[in-house]
C-alpha cells in the first residue's frame, strides 16, 4: 500500500504494520514524547493532534492518519525554537512533577486553546473538569495543571546565593514541556529484542514441565527462558540498604508459582507480538497446591505453607505458620492502664491494596557498552528505578559479576510512590542480555502493572484504646495484621514502620503492640508512599475520634492533651531508637492551623445535606532506620560553572531542584551556572536510593557537604592564587573579588590546572542518614453527604506541614496536594480486589477508579514556622508524610456528619448510602434494630 503522513511538519511514507496504533508508529520514528500510560485511552498521556484535534494515539489506528497532519507534543514550539504560548504557561506555572502525563495535558490545552473564539469552541476551557477527563495525573494533584491553563506564574529566578527558599523551576522543566526528557525508552538501542513473560494462571502450583519446542518455532523468536535457566539463588526484590531486612524467598523464575500473575517463562523475540506469540505456544504442566489469601486463616495450624521449604537463612520468622515479620513490645502494663480508664474504646479497621498507578510502568532495557580503557564490554542496564545503586548491587551478587562490570542508570523516571524500590524487571532481562550477549527489553503493560508488580499492603488493625475522664490517654494497644501477599518483599519492614512512628507520637504510660506480615497466594505488595503508617494511623486517629465523643471533648483538644511534645522521648514497640530526635517541633502549630481554619469557616452545604468535619494528624521519621547513605561530588568546570554529581533518581520529588538550590547558595551563585548528574552508577561512589523521603535530608545533606568544602578549597586557592589573604577573597556569581582583584572562575580553574592543583576544584560531600528527625502533618476537611444518594463532597481541605525550612515552596506545596489527592483517591474510590484465588480483577484504569481533576477539590497549604537542628539549612522531608492524616480525618469529618463510624477503606459512595439507609431503616423500625 501506499502512505504517507505528515508527523510536526516531516513527511513519512513508511507504512504501518497490521493493527498498529499511531503511538507506536510515532515512537518507532523517534517521537518520544508520545508516552504510553495505558493504551486502553484511559490516561491521555499519549495524545496528539491529527489534523488539530487531540486523539489518544494509543487507540487511533496508525493507518488511519495517511494523508493527514500529525503534531506531537514536539511539534508545538516554533521552527526557532519558541516555546508554544501553553509550553510557557506550565514551564511558568510548574504545572507537572514527574511530567509524563504532562505532554497529554498540553496537546489537550493547545486544542482547546486554538478553538477558542470557533465555531468549535464548546467551552471546555471554562470547564476544566469537563475538559480534562480524559487525562490522569496521579502526581500533582491537579491545581498546578489549573494554574498552569489560566496563566498563574509560579517559578520565580533568584539572585546569586538567594536560591534557598524561592519557587525556582524544575531544571528538566523546558524538556518535560517540549517532550524531550527522555524517560526509561526514549532511547534508540540498536539490535533490540523484545521480552515478554509467562504468567501463572493458578495461586499456588507446583511446574511438573515446561514445553517451549513450539514457542521457538515462532519466526523472531531468539530464545524461551524457564526456571532451569535462572539462578538457583534467593533473593529479596525489595532493594534496602541492608538487604537482611527482607527475607530472601524469591527466585528469578521458581518451579513453585504463588499467585495468579507470577512470572513462568520469558520469551525473546525481534518483535513484542512474536514475543507474545511464543508465550502462548509454551505448555506448561502444573500440580496445584491449596491456596489461602486470608492472612488470620494462613496462619492457623494446617493451612497451606507458601515458603515452608525455606531454610533458615531465607529470614523468614516463621515459615510454618506463613509470618514473614513480627515485633511484639509492650511499655508498661496495658491491663493496669485499661483498669485506670474511664472509657475504653476498641474496634477493628481494614485498609484495602492500592495500586501506585505511576503513569511510567515498570521495565528496563540491557544492553553492552565499550569499556572506556578498550577492554570490552560492560552490561548496562538502563530502568525506571528509585535504586540504581542496590539495584546494580543485587544483579552483581545474582549473576556473581564484578561491580564494575555493571552500569545501571535511570533516566527521568515517570512516578515511584515507593513501587520502584523494587527488582521486578532488571534480573531476568539481565538473565536475557547475558545469555544471547543482545540488547533485551522489557516493558510492563498496564494489567502487568496490576497483577505483576506490587500494591500497597491490606491491612486489619484492631486498636484499643483507654482514657480518664479529662482525656489523658491510660493505655494503647494494636494487634496489626498486614497481607504481604505471596513475597516477603517489604513485608517486615513496613509491618515494624506502621507502628512506630504512630505508637509513638500521643503520649500513653502503658502501650502495647502486636505485628504480623504475613504470606498469603495474593499479588505482593510492597514500599509504598508512607510505608505502612497510613494504614495504622487510620485506625488510631479514628479510634481517638471516638474516645473524644465518648468523653464529650473537642477531639483536637483531646490530642492536643496527648501528643508528645519537644523534648520528649519517641519510644517505639520495642523501645527508643537512639537516633531518632524531635530536632524541631511543629505539631502544635500543625494543629493551631486546623483550629484556626475551624473558627474562620464560612463554607456553606446544599439544603438537606448532612455536614461534618474532621481531622487526624501524623508524625513521620525523616529517613529510614539502620542507615540510608548517600555521596555528592561537586566540581568547577573549565567555563567556570559547576557540576553537581550526586546518586538519587529524579521521579517527581523534585529532588534536583532543591539540590541545585542547595549548591548555589553555598557557592553563592545562581541555579543556571549548575548542571546535575544523577542517578547513575558511574556518577559517584554510592546512593541508597530515592525512597525514605531522603532526596533532600540524605543526599541533600551530602550536597550541601560537598558544596561546602569546594566554596572553602576555592576560597583557600584563590587566595594563594592571588597573595590576598584568605578572608579578603569572596565567592560571587561568577568570580571572586580578592581585595578588588576580580578573579573570574574560569581562570581559577586555568590556574589550578597549571599550578598542578585540580583536587582544589572538587569536593565530596557524604552523608550516613543518621540521626535523623521527625516531620509533622495535620490534616482537615469539612465535607457534606447527600443523605439520599451518599455523594460527598469536600467543602473545604486544610493540610498544616512541619517540613522545617521549606526549600522551594513551590514544589514542596506540590507534594503535600500530590499526596493528598493521592491519599484521597485510596480513601474514597480505589481498590486493587482479588476473587477467591487471589486474582486480580481490577487491572485496567477503567476498572481501577483513579481520582480525575473533577475529583479532587484544592487543598489549603500551610506550612510550620520550623527550622530542623539536623536537616540540611534546617529543612525536613516532605513527599511521603502528607498522605497518612488523610483517611482518617475524612471518615471522622464522615462521622461527624453522619453518625456512623466507618472502619473499612475505601469509604465509597454505596457504602455510604447502605450505612445511611440502614441507619433510617433502623429509627424507623426500632424493633428490628439490635
């Protein structure tokens, strides 16, 4: 056949293959910023233009655009470069964070920009929830997407050493608005070959054979990769610092499947469909096992044992009863302190599995790379990953290579939220690449997503609750059962973190806790933003919400009368952890905020709704225990700028802003004399990673170390250099002015290159994440319930931060609206649900209700008049706390309004309306009631 198109004003005539969508077909052509999130046209990250109107290329057959005109999101600047006027106005208005849905809210926007004032205009501009259902972000939370589409300027451009506390714009922020970041494959890779996976069908089975003589029949297919092929080795997917944190129960491919979804076999092809051909020709012989999926029934006598052939090394506390985890700690003695009470509140809540929903899937590519001293070659692996470096530590242990042997490298990286703590794709593509010594790649679909990778851990928590009569707390006690799902991946660890931090925040003489993480044959879960304290912090705060009804108290003097204060000692279940300090303290002015906003509202319901508010609050650890470290080098370049190197990944957290930020007021110049490598293994000596809410009090701290030292050795060479004394010589933008000898940078570095003295023109900064400090959120809602329909509505959503020195209050009041709007999202709609084999039967957007911009109301941000004594420049994390207030300050405002107290998430609009039908059916027909 004939074809033609024209992609941004470039003739192609390359004809598309059977069946192929225009996504594909533009990035095959190097089109990179046509992104897939979905393809089921779901997310909107993959529009474009075609003859100006925006379509989902992800849906839109390829050969139906010959003869047309295609603009991608590349095509909108000018010939000369000039951004489009939309470009300007979300580069201005910083309207994205990770910024890979940013191109489907742009070519959407651009649209409906030049139909204004048309025939064609409808008014969707005016109706921004109208106009953007197509489109999910899952980062920002949507107002700066509002701001940016109305022109509302943010980024602001400081002066020499005032970066530190001014909105200055993300560095990659004219490439995410232009389509040129370049995400995990937005890489030509010559030679290519494509992986797809087997998955099990059953929840537990034993694999009796493996037949692939008909799979490596399929023309393109290279090789089929079984369990004889891998590694008999265990291994944790879940990347910490310290591997013992996670029980080793995992193998690159098992001849013992776990769940529905686990991986069987790889196939290799030339092509994805050969690839997925070659799956379907494999037979695979199975001996099924009984299945459990209930963690309290996978730990009774007899049920079936998922890792009972485990030895002792694995780490796994008690295979025999399917406890991957426990901690048990008691201070004091809980029946003294509940005898003490004069009112005792318990009950038992459930949290369901949420899914990270990153519009970025998982997956990585392999390839071979020439050693620079010509020696050979050396495996690259370039992954959407929080981890380079555990992630390259891990393969090397695997595959027993030497670590300079091995590269891993992330580019921008499309949203983590704690699902790229992990190794799901990188050991068998790496098994591939290895064996046929070819480029492999592997690329998550969206369903993969669901029932492949990992979800936020279920939990149930029964929490007990004792308190005298003025409200002062007698006793505290938890039992905590958390789903780990078929692997131990995170299991423990975010089992002990849900109850510490929350155990230690309101002050009880006598506390007691009881912890499992526990296998059963469901999809695993794993890190997840907060780390297991959301769960648990719903149970308290709803719990402590009762107690003041009961006691007839305001529930935020209630707390107010129990939360730990500065000074104070954080004991956890199994006692202090001694590096753990309250280095600054903002919790009573988090709270001041929430009664401020009480006193001050005006926000008015629809006649006949019911009305309530509520509020919760949240103490968070700013850094992970045992250890979480980090190295930066910060050097002078020969044009007299600097160059930041320094380990952690860019997915969002804004974590290169801030370092940039860091390093121009040490140096006392400006952001655009800085330019940043990161998150590379070759970049610097270690980074434990992206996670832990560290990108800023870990690597940010290292930064600032090295910043330091440079600024001082070129104070010291600058001064020899020109006879002046040392404290006469002073670091400016782009030179030093010695005694008013002006010395440019530039000829700095020219004479420390001659004199023999290039150490002077770089410096190291490391930092160990210890000790560390705590971070405070305290969150409220006024909200309105139709009593005949359960809808709800937010009239009104105030978040109070303690984030210490905020450091870009731009991007930081990002992360607390990301969070909340993320956090809202588990707390009223999303829910990953398994059937009774543990099967996940919400995998697709579509059946997996992510919040839209019609749902997520603004949020009012406030943040804390602090300065942290051990955070960098005094700041303290800020990405993960601000989501774990947020469901229990919503069902209490829930409580409140309608006189029920709702203990399972997510607290969706039939539950709602059945609870309120019941409760009229009950006042209506008393006798029926019990």
């Amino acid at each position: 056949m004939t074809y033609e198109i024209e992609v941004n004003k470039q003739r192609f005539d390359a004809a598309p293959r059977p069946g192929q969508c225009l996504r594909t077909y533009l990035r095959e052509r190097g089109w990179f910023g046509v992104k897939k999130g979905c393809d089921a046209g779901d997310c909107g990250a993959c529009t474009v233009h075609v003859d100006g109107e925006p379509v989902h290329s992800c849906l839109y057959p390829a050969v139906r655009a010959e003869g047309r005109s295609v603009t991608t999101v590349e095509g909108l600047a000018s010939p000369e470069g000039e951004l489009h006027p939309v470009q300007r106005k979300f580069l201005e208005a910083q309207g994205f964070q990770c910024g890979f849905c940013t191109a489907g809210f742009l070519m959407t926007t651009a649209a409906l920009e030049a139909e204004r004032g048309t025939d064609h205009d409808d008014g969707k501009l005016a109706d921004l929830p109208r106009a953007f259902k197509g489109n999910l972000c899952r980062c920002t939370g949507y107002r700066a997407v509002k701001d940016a589409v109305h022109g509302t300027r943010h980024t602001e451009l400081p002066g020499a050493g005032q970066a530190v506390g001014t909105n200055l714009g993300a560095p990659a922020g004219p490439q995410v608005v232009t389509g040129t970041a370049r995400y995990t494959f937005d890489i030509d890779v010559p030679g290519l070959l494509h992986m797809k996976l087997l998955r099990s069908p059953h929840p537990h089975a034993r694999i009796v054979a493996v037949d692939t003589a008909e799979a490596l029949q399929v023309p393109g297919v290279r090789a089929v990769f079984t369990h004889e092929d891998a590694p008999d080795v265990l291994y944790s997917s879940a990347r910490h610092e310290h591997p013992t944190e996670d029980p080793d129960d995992t193998r690159v491919l098992d001849d013992v499947v776990r769940y529905v979804g686990q991986r069987v076999a790889a196939v290799v092809a030339d092509s994805e469909q050969a690839a997925e051909e070659g799956c379907r020709r494999i037979e695979v012989t199975y001996e099924q096992l009984a299945h459990v999926v209930a963690p309290e029934e996978a730990m009774r006598p007899g049920a079936p044992r998922l890792h009972g052939d485990k030895g002792d090394g694995a780490r796994i506390a008690r295979a025999e009863n399917n406890v991957a985890g426990e901690v048990h700690g008691e201070i004091g003695d809980v029946g003294t302190g509940f005898a003490e009470a004069d009112v005792v509140y318990e009950e038992t809540f459930r949290t369901q599995r949420v899914q990270h929903a990153s519009l970025e899937t998982h997956g990585c590519v392999a390839y071979f790379e020439d050693k620079e001293d010509g020696t050979g070659e050396r495996l690259t692996v370039r992954s959407s990953t929080q981890t380079p470096f555990l992630t390259r530590r891990a393969l090397c242990a695997l595959y027993g290579l030497p670590e300079d042997e091995v590269r891993v490298v992330a580019g921008r990286v499309g949203g983590g939220f704690g699902s790229k703590q992990e190794m799901l794709t990188e050991d068998i593509v790496t098994l591939a690449a290895l064996q046929l010594r070819r480029p492999v790649k592997l690329e998550y679909t969206r369903p993969e997503q669901f029932y492949g990778a990992t979800t936020r851990h279920p939990f149930t928590i029964t929490v007990k609750l004792g308190a005298r009569s003025d409200g002062t707390l007698t006793a505290l006690q938890m039992r905590v059962v958390a789903n780990t799902g078929a692997y131990g991946n995170h299991g423990p660890a975010v089992m002990f973190h849900s109850v510490g931090e929350s155990f230690a925040v309101y002050r009880a003489p006598h506390k007691k806790v009881d912890a499992y993480s526990v296998y059963t044959n469901c999809v695993p879960a794993g890190a997840f933003r907060g780390y297991g304290l959301g769960q648990v912090t719903f149970a308290l705060e709803s719990a402590m919400d009762e107690v003041a009804r009961r006691l007839d108290l305001d529930p935020l003097l209630l707390r107010e009368r129990n939360i730990i204060r500065a000074g104070e000692p954080m004991a956890g279940p199994t006692g202090e952890e001694e590096d753990l300090h309250i280095a600054s303290y903002g919790l009573d002015q988090c709270l001041s905020v929430v009664r401020r906003a009480v006193a001050e509202d005006t926000s008015r319901a629809p006649e006949g709704w019911l009305v309530g508010q509520g509020t919760a609050l949240a103490m968070i650890a700013t850094g992970p225990p045992g250890g979480h470290y980090a190295d930066a080098t910060v050097s002078l370049l020969a044009d007299g700028t600097y160059d930041i190197a320094v380990g952690t990944a860019e997915f969002g957290n804004g974590t290169t802003t801030v370092h940039k930020q860091i390093t121009a007021g040490a140096l006392n110049t400006t952001p655009d004399r800085l330019t940043v490598r990161q998150s590379d293994t070759d970049v610097v000596r270690h980074d434990t990673g992206a996670f832990g809410s560290a990108g800023t009090v870990v690597a940010g701290k290292a930064v600032l170390l090295a910043a330091t030292s440079l600024a001082e050795r070129l104070r010291t060479f600058a001064a020899r250099y020109t006879g002046v004394p040392r404290h006469q010589c002073v670091l400016g933008r782009e030179a030093f002015d010695c005694a008013g000898r002006v010395v440019t940078l530039k000829e700095l570095h020219e004479a420390a290159h001659a004199q023999g003295a290039r150490s002077e023109l770089t410096a190291d900064g490391h930092w160990g994440g210890s000790p560390r400090s705590v971070a405070f959120n305290a969150q409220w809602f006024k909200v309105a319930v139709d009593p005949d329909t359960g809808e709800m509505r937010i009239l009104r959503s105030v978040h109070a931060a303690d984030a210490g020195k905020v450091m870009n209050p731009m991007q930081c009041r990002g992360q607390v609206e990301g969070g909340v709007a993320q956090a809202l999202g588990a707390t009223l709609f999303e829910n990953v649900r398994v059937d009774e084999r543990g099967e996940v039967t919400t995998a697709a957007f579509r059946r997996y209700r992510l919040p839209q911009y019609a749902d997520v109301p603004p949020t009012e941000v406030h943040f804390m008049e602090t300065r942290d004594a051990i955070g960098p420049l005094g700041a303290k994390s800020m990405s993960e706390s601000p989501f774990n207030p947020v469901a229990p300050a919503f069902a209490n405002a829930l409580r409140d309004a309608t006189g029920h107290r709702f203990t399972e998430l997510p607290l969706t609009r039939d539950r709602v309306w059945l609870a309120l039908n019941e409760s009229a059916s009950a006042t209506q027909h008393p006798e029926h009631s019990s």
